[in-house]
C-alpha cells in the first residue's frame, strides 16, 4: 500500500502545484523510517512525471528522467512521528513557492491524505478530485454542490481544512466524474474560491 501512496502523492503534488518543479523532497515518519526507501521514491517520481510523460515513465527509470528534466531530490529520515505510524510528507519547490502533501495509511491499506500546505484534511487518494483553495466562509459547500449538481456530478466524498475561523482554507471533493471546463470556470467565478483544479489519481 506505500508504494501506492507514493505514487499517488506524486501525482497529486504535481497537479496541485501547476507549474514546473526545480527540486522535490521525500520525508519520512515512523518505522518506516528503518525501511528500505528506495522502492517508494521510485513510485512517487513515477507519479510526478505520468501526466506529463504518461506511458513513458515507469518504476525503473523514473529517477533517470527526473534527472533529466533537471528535478533535484532529496529524502529525510525520522523515526519520530508525533500524529501516525507512519507519515510521508512530498514538498515541491516553485519558482512562486512549496506546496506539500501528506499522506498515511488508516488501518493496514486504507490509503488518505492528511495534510495539504499545513491545511489538516482527511481525504481519500481516488479517482478525481476538486482541489479548492477559498475563503473560509459559510454557504460555500452549498454553492459548489449547486454547481456540480446542474451538471449532474455527485460527490462522493468532502473534507475541509482551515487553520482559523474565516480565514484561508482547502475544500477537496471527490467527484464521480471528471468535471468539465466550464463548470470549473463557473465554480472560480464563485467569489469565495480563489482557485480550483480537477486532480485526477
């Protein structure tokens, strides 16, 4: 199950950043931390490079091609972990910036995201995703769902992480479908969403 979750916050990582990557980094919490690494940071450069590289990148030389494409990589170690097991933390360095995702498992393979930019969430690493940064007030849920409803797009699943009362938060929802251009253009134009994107895992 960890190298599906290293892969899929790879995949998730690249999307959620938008932009070319310089350097990424692998952190690692727990007993894990004793573990042979190396097969879990082949699957999450594997991530990072499929939506760009598709078919072309696999398990064996996805480090080559991260190479190549100039990404520089680097791992730490720790066998402390104050919330989980096992955590592992991706960091992507930007030109505007980091964006990080944590990620677990509950049980023995019940893979979830844990953290997003320091944002605590519960989300569950499937199929597609809305990633939504916006401000932290109420009416907004009703207002996406209104939206995605119109378009016949269920939600299957919600979490929402927020650090203060009004300020700054992330709303992510699992849909059951890919959600077209048009309705993300018309969720943006909700004035309480900063941004959105579709993730798809």
């Amino acid at each position: 199950p960890y190298l599906t979750l290293c892969e899929k916050l790879g995949l998730f990582l690249v999307q959620m950043a938008g932009g070319r990557i310089n350097e990424v980094q692998l952190e690692y919490y727990g007993e894990m931390a004793d573990w042979d690494l190396s097969p879990l940071k082949h699957n999450f450069l594997k991530g990072l490079l499929s939506p760009s590289l598709g078919a072309g990148v696999n398990y064996i030389n996805a480090p080559v091609l991260a190479r190549e494409r100039g990404i520089r990589f680097s791992e730490i170690k720790s066998t402390t972990s104050a919330e989980f097991t096992n955590l592992i933390t991706a960091t992507a360095d930007l030109s505007s910036g980091k964006v990080s995702v944590s990620g677990t498992l509950f049980g023995k393979k019940e893979l979830r995201l844990v953290k997003i930019d320091g944002y605590l969430v519960d989300a569950v690493p499937e199929g597609f995703l809305l990633f939504c940064r916006n401000e932290d007030k109420s009416g907004i849920i009703g207002k996406m769902g209104t939206v995605l409803g119109a378009s016949q797009i269920n939600i299957a699943g919600m979490t929402l992480g927020r650090k203060e009362k009004g300020g700054p938060a992330l709303t992510i929802l699992n849909v059951d479908a890919p959600v077209p251009e048009e309705v993300l253009t018309k969720i943006k134009n909700i004035p309480e969403v900063n941004s959105v994107s579709l993730i798809k895992l």
